[in-house]
C-alpha cells in the first residue's frame, strides 16, 4: 500500500480521508491549522512547515484545499519541493475510458463522467456530480456535490462550481467564475465573475435590484 502525505486538515481533507482511507497508508497532513488535527483525531504526523518527500518518506502527495488560488499556489511549492499528485478515481463512480484525467484529479463517491470528458491538473470533483460527453474542465477546479455539468461545455481553470448547480450543454465559463450554489447558467460566463440564480445572473445585477 502506497504511503500518501494529505493536504489540508479541513473539510475535504477528512472527506477524502473517509472516501479513499483503504486506498493508501497516510503518514500525515500538511496544514497551518493546528487544531484540526487532533480535534478530528487524523492519523499520521501534523507537518506545519519544510515537508519533503525524504522527511516523510513517499513523494505523493494528494491536494485537499478547496480554495483555487490557495490550491495553485501550494501545488507549485509541493512541486518543487519533489512532491507528485496521483489520481484518485473513488470505486463507486463511473468514468469512461475514453475520458482523460491529469494528475492530482479526485472523484469522490456517485459521481459520473462520461465519454471523452477532459479533466484538468488538480481538479477536485466531489460527490454525486456529473460531466457530460466531450467536456472539458480545466486545471484547479473545484465541483462541489451535486453540481451537473453539461456535455460539450467548456470550464476553465480555477472555477467553483457550487453544490446543486447546473452548467447547460455547450456553455463556456471564463477562467476565475464562480457558480454559486443552485444557480443554473444558461449562457456563456466571462472570467472572473460571480453567478448566481435560475437563470444565472451577475450577482452584481442582483444588488441593483435589491436597492
């Protein structure tokens, strides 16, 4: 069983430890959170500070920060540092095997994707979500549960795609766009941008109304 070093101590952190715990032997966590660790009784070391592969023993390493521009940003450190990032595909979803997943891509429990679906580095596709044929996701993207994403549409990088939304077939979302939660989107979403709503809206249209 291979030995793994886990990103993070929060939320998806212990999600993942509870999904995949009989997949690896984990030797610890990296995380400046303190508390967690033993507050959640994890296993393994808590290392805070100066991780390298030959301190812990293995180079792999798998990301559990939600936060796109955390997630780049630590993965370029961990990469220097000599760390890989495995792919962790949970045995309960279903993926084809014309789809194409990069490194450090994790798909929790229920999820499907489906024929010639492209997955970007560092991807995290949480539980009971979707992606239809030919789409394309790209690098640092977080899919939180439920969210369906539409055959032939193009994600960009560092999007969050919130709990219970649903990207349409064939729409493009710009780099850096959030899907907020149960927002449906319709039409293509510029970079950077939050949506929010049935259809989806600029949340910024949204404040106009409400004055």
């Amino acid at each position: 069983m291979d030995k793994i070093l886990i990103i993070g101590t929060g939320g998806l952190a212990r999600e993942f430890t509870s999904w995949f715990k009989d997949s690896f032997e984990i030797v610890g966590y990296s995380s400046n959170e303190h508390n967690d660790h033993s507050e959640f009784n994890l296993p393994g070391i808590l290392y805070t500070e100066n991780v390298t592969p030959d301190l812990i023993g293995t180079d792999l390493a798998v990301m559990c920060i939600g936060n796109s521009v955390i997630k780049k940003r630590v993965y370029n450190e961990f990469s220097r540092a000599g760390f890989s990032f495995p792919t962790f595909v949970h045995h309960s979803s279903v993926y084809s095997e014309s789809a194409t997943l990069q490194d450090g891509v994790i798909i929790a429990p229920q999820c499907v994707v489906s024929p010639n679906v492209k997955i970007g580095k560092l991807t995290y596709i949480n539980f009971c979500c979707g992606i239809g044929h030919d789409a394309i996701v790209g690098d640092f993207v977080q899919m939180n549960p439920g969210s369906q994403i539409g055959g032939e549409s193009k994600i960009g990088d560092q999007v969050l795609i919130g709990t219970n939304s649903v990207v349409l077939q064939g729409i493009s979302i710009g780099d850096g766009a959030t899907v907020a939660s149960g927002a449906v989107i319709f039409s293509r979403i510029s970079e950077g941008v939050t949506i929010i709503g049935n259809p989806g809206k600029r949340m910024s249209a949204f404040d106009k109304n409400l004055k």
